[in-house]
C-alpha cells in the first residue's frame, strides 16, 4: 500500500518536473530455516535413534540403554527407505518405512547374527541428568549442524577447551573437571570429530572458530570466555581471540601450534619432516574418505590402519584441518593477527622432546623441532603484555595428558587474573 501511494503520487506531479525516484523497499529479512528432528525407539527401556536434517544432509546419533551417545554416519534417506553405519560398533542398517511411519530394517553387526528391528516413532526423550554433575548436551547451530559439548560447575568466566588433530573433547577429562571446581569448566567436539556432525569443507581455523562462536550462543554461554586449545586448537583459539576480542577473557595455549611451522619445521628438519607426513598422504592416495563412504570398512581391516579409522566424517575433518594449517588456517591467523593488551595469557611448553616423537627422529632433528617450537611459543606469549610461557619439565606434546595438574594450574590462574578488578 506504501509503495502504491507513492507511484500515485509520482504520476500526479507536474510534467514539466522529473519525477522522485521511487525508493525499494526495505528488503525482507528471510526466515530462519526449520531443521526437522525425529526419535525412533524399538521398545521400552531400548536404544533410541536420532535423526536430524541440518543444511548439508541428515546426521544422526543413537542413544544406549545406559545414554551412551554412538555417532551414526553416512545417512541416507529418501520417501521410502532409510541406511546408515555406525562405524565404532561395526553395524550396518537398511530398513523400509512402516505405514506407521516408522523404519523396519535389517541391524547387521560385523561378527553377530542380523537382526530384524522395526524402530517405531516416539516423543523427544529427556535426557538423564549426569552422576557427576556435568551438562552433555547437543546443541543445534544456525545450520541444523548439532555439536557436543560437556559442561560442569558454574561461574565465570567460561573456560572452553579445544582439542588437537585427531582428538576430541575426552582429551580433557580430568582437567575439565577440575576446572569446573573454579569456574564453568566445558569441552566440545569439533566438526566431524567424537560425536559432533560434520562441517562443511575446509575445516580451517575461520570456520572452527565462526562454529565455536555459534556453539556457544546456542548453548546460552555468554562472554567473555577463557579459551584453552592443545596443538592444533591453538589455532582455532588464537583466531577467535584475533577476530573476537571483546569476548575474550584470557587463554591458555598447551604446546601449541605455531603459524606456518609447517614450513618452518620442514627447514629445519626436512628428512624428518616429511618422514613424518607419509601416514596422511598415504590415507588422501587411498581415497579413504569416499571409501569409508561407500561401505562399512570393519576394525580388522588392514585398511583401516592406513586411513586413520573406520569413520569418514572424522577423518575428513582430521584431514582438512591439517591440510589447512600452513595454507587458509595460517593466512587467517596471520591476516587478523593483533596485540592482545594485557589480556591473561599462559603458554605451555612440553619439557621432554623424546616422549611421543616419530621413531625416525634422531637426537639431532628432535633439537630442531625443539628450537623452532619455543621460538614460536616464545612469539604467542609476546602477544600479551602480561603473556607468560612455562617449561613443563616430564611433559611430551599431550602435557594434559602426562601432567595434567600444570594445565590446571595455569587455566586456574588465568581465571583468577581475568577476575581481578582492572586499574
């Protein structure tokens, strides 16, 4: 009608007098698109399926008898008919949709007599509060893409934990929880990784740190955050502190990796280096993922050594976060790089360079992986004013894992700076 009113008035001027130009609306906001989700059950006090639609596909999960979470991968649905595998329990699912609407399939398990299951609808389930007192949970991204987050104790600020190539948020058991004495204390796992839904293509450090930002609006946790990231999380934390400095509170950075040390390394120790990058180029030469894709590939198989695991969602994601560190990944970070202030900042550095090391490093090659190793460390905590970096002597690369209590330490003191009334 506004719009109307306006050609009307246009048409009623005088001849002699060039007509206003009619402004366009104001465009429309689109709505946000719905994202379905349904639960099947075969039975009271049985396993529960989970399927939801997110923008790339449908992705599910099943839940056990005693609320385990299991990842289902490579679903494929139509009017009709619906399959997927479930690579950690070796099975195999092909069913036919029921009248009722439900699914009626045969459950093949690697090693066991097939099953006939029919999974009939059922009501969202209430998920069991945790013996421990921990918050797991799925939350959904604007996408539909559900991700996995562990949470436990309150306050802030929130420390939130990213893991390392090939890793998940398990990594931190232990130290999340001792955290969570002191602050709310949560893990997550990334894109693809444990049981969170695969992300689109490159899994690079922009991408993981826009999915961190959306994961925590989601779940209600508000800023400003203490980020903690082991090896190849240091890049996902580092960038979300560059392009997301107001939400910051402080960071911790566990043996992190530095930009562009692939490069780096490799001029130190090229022999080495590229000895120690045979195992993924052999998994991208096999065409793992689309092979992982195409069928169920067992745990006895030989293959399943070469491609890094039976399941194709994670090693796609393994493989393009690494493939995008010294490309896209170390561009963004070194694009958006900043001083960060005097923001709380604590670096770790492993203090045994033998422990978790490629058996084809001599003394020599470990001396300059090490050299080049602290110079970037050293060059993270310069980014603060009040950045400090610490040698955690017995410690490999998994200093969380070998010395757990320095991780704690650290995380605890940087909440506690964070805290502290500013001058």
């Amino acid at each position: 009608m506004k719009r109307l009113s306006m050609l009307l008035a246009a048409m009623a001027a005088p001849i002699a007098c060039s007509p206003a130009k009619v402004p366009d609306p104001a465009p429309v906001a689109a709505a946000a698109p719905v994202y379905a989700e349904s639960w099947f059950t075969s039975g009271d006090g049985a396993s529960t399926l989970n399927l939801h639609e997110t923008q790339y596909g449908l992705a599910g999960r099943l839940i056990d008898t005693t609320g385990k979470a299991i990842p289902v991968r490579n679903v494929a649905q139509t009017d009709t008919t619906l399959s997927f595998i479930v690579p950690s329990l070796e099975v195999t699912w092909t069913a036919t949709k029921t009248p009722e609407g439900g699914w009626a399939g045969r459950w093949a398990e690697a090693g066991k007599t097939q099953e006939d299951i029919v999974l009939t609808p059922m009501a969202v389930p209430t998920p069991a509060a945790a013996p421990d007192g921990s918050n797991a949970r799925f939350v959904t991204l604007p996408d539909g893409r559900q991700l996995f987050i562990n949470c436990i104790g309150s306050g802030a600020p929130a420390v939130i934990f990213d893991s390392g190539a090939g890793s998940d948020s398990t990594a931190w058991r232990g130290v999340r929880e001792e955290v969570g004495k002191t602050t709310l204390s949560c893990s997550y796992d990334r894109a693809g990784r444990g049981l969170s839904d695969r992300g689109p293509l490159p899994r690079d450090a922009a991408a993981v740190a826009n999915d961190i930002e959306a994961m925590l609006t989601a779940a209600g946790i508000a800023p400003p955050y203490v980020l903690v990231g082991h090896s190849l999380g240091s890049y996902h934390v580092r960038q979300f502190a560059n392009t997301r400095f107001d939400k910051m509170a402080g960071m911790v950075l566990v043996d992190p990796s530095g930009d562009g040390q692939s490069v780096r390394i490799a001029a130190v120790i090229p022999e080495a280096y590229a000895a120690s990058r045979v195992a993924s180029g052999k998994t991208k030469a096999l065409g793992c993922v689309a092979r992982l894709r195409a069928t169920l590939v067992p745990k006895a198989d030989p293959l399943v050594k070469d491609c890094l695991g039976n399941d194709a969602d994670m090693v796609e994601s393994y493989l393009s976060e690494v493939d995008s560190m010294p490309g896209a990944s170390t561009e963004q970070l070194t694009t958006s790089r900043r001083q960060w202030g005097g923001m709380p900042l604590i670096v770790l550095t492993r203090g045994d360079f033998d422990k978790d090391m490629p058996p084809e490093f001599t003394p020599a090659d470990r001396e300059g992986l090490k050299s080049v190793l602290i110079a970037m460390h050293d060059e993270m905590t310069a980014l603060s004013s009040v950045g400090q970096r610490r040698t955690v002597e017995g410690a490999g690369h998994s200093i969380q894992r070998d010395k757990p209590q320095a991780v704690i330490d650290a995380v605890n003191e940087v909440v506690a700076a964070a805290r502290a009334p500013k001058p």
